[in-house]
C-alpha cells in the first residue's frame, strides 16, 4: 500500500528521526512542540498595566498571523482587551514604515487622551524597540510593556522574559522521552512559563 505524508515532519517521523518545534505548533501530531505560555504572558503584562490604572491598552503586533507566537499574543490580547481593544499591526520586518505607523498611532492616541492613561503593550522585542524609539525625545506620558526583553528599554518599561533555560531543558526533557518510548509515543505541546520584570 501507499502511505502519502504531506507534512515535512511526518516524513521525518516516517522514518525514524525524533524533533521538537520551538516556538510554533506546526509540528503537531508528528513532533513535540515547546513554546512560551503567550496566553500567560500577555494576561501577565495586561493585568499589570491595569491594575497601575491604565484605561486604554493599546496592542501593537505584527501583520504576520500564519506565526504561531504573533497569533497567540493577538489573540490573548482580544481575549482580554474585548470591546476595549486598539490593535496596530505592522509590516512584518520593515522598520521605518513600522516606525511612522507608530508615531503616528501613538500620536493621534495621545491627543485623544490628552496624556491620560495610555499604555502600549508590544508584541515582541522588535515591536517593543521600535515603539522605545519612537517615543524617544517625545512629549508623551506611555507606558510600554513587552513580551520579550527589550535591548534598550527606557525607565519603567514592563517586560515578561522568557525562560530559556526551561525551554532547552524541555526540548531535551522532549527528545529523550521520544527515544525512550519511539512505539507509545504521542506528540505534547509544552509551554512555558516566563517572569515579568521593569526596567529601573
């Protein structure tokens, strides 16, 4: 008989090879995947700009939905902002037109609040650098939270950083229990827990 794989990594199980998927779900059923609990993370940073009094939560994300973590974050943040939510996607990797968007958006935002209770929460890193960068030199009162640990934050920037020693050890924690039982095996997804921290 004919067994048809269309999946890369069912090919790859077809044969024998053990793998564990980082920061995505696309290797389910046939891989184990590991990434961070996004739902947690973005609940953590929103509950947290919340609770400091912040009105108006602004996400602001990338235009590539088919990525697993970009998706979740989006999606948690729907989940939690509701009616209330102001989403800003941006091209995927094209800085300056990311960046005008930006000021631009935070601009229009800040004179409708009149500086009152804005926060920004960013969906990655990137998204949380080029936002810090916009807003440099600014006359504008905007909390930025992040998902991710931003290079160059500016004082009392909230971010949720990723464990990764977790992470490596569940990937290998992963791959052995693959080893150990090839024949019972059935693929997980693992997420894991990150830590909130502000910059001083």
């Amino acid at each position: 008989f004919l067994v048809v794989l269309e999946h890369p990594a069912g090919e790859l199980r077809a044969i024998g090879m053990n793998l564990v998927f980082f920061d995505s779900d696309r290797g389910l059923p046939y891989a184990d995947c590991v990434a961070l609990n996004n739902e947690r993370a973005v609940s953590t940073l929103y509950q947290a700009l919340k609770e400091a009094g912040y009105k108006r939560i602004i996400y602001i994300g990338w235009d590539m939905m088919d990525i697993y973590s970009i998706r979740m974050r989006e999606e948690a943040y729907r989940t939690y902002a509701k009616d209330q939510g102001v989403i800003i996607r941006l091209p995927w990797k094209k800085a300056e037109e990311s960046r005008k968007i930006i000021e631009k958006s935070l601009k229009e935002n800040n004179k409708e609040r009149e500086n009152k209770e804005i926060a920004v929460l960013c969906s990655d890193l990137d998204c949380g650098g080029l936002v810090t960068e916009a807003m440099a030199g600014k006359k504008m009162e905007i909390k930025v939270a992040s998902v991710d640990k931003i290079a160059y934050p500016a004082p009392g920037t909230i971010m949720y950083r990723q464990d990764m020693q977790k992470t490596v050890e569940q990937i290998f924690t992963s791959l052995e229990r693959q080893c150990a039982s090839h024949n019972t095996w059935e693929s997980a997804m693992y997420l894991i827990e990150g830590q909130m921290i502000q910059e001083t």
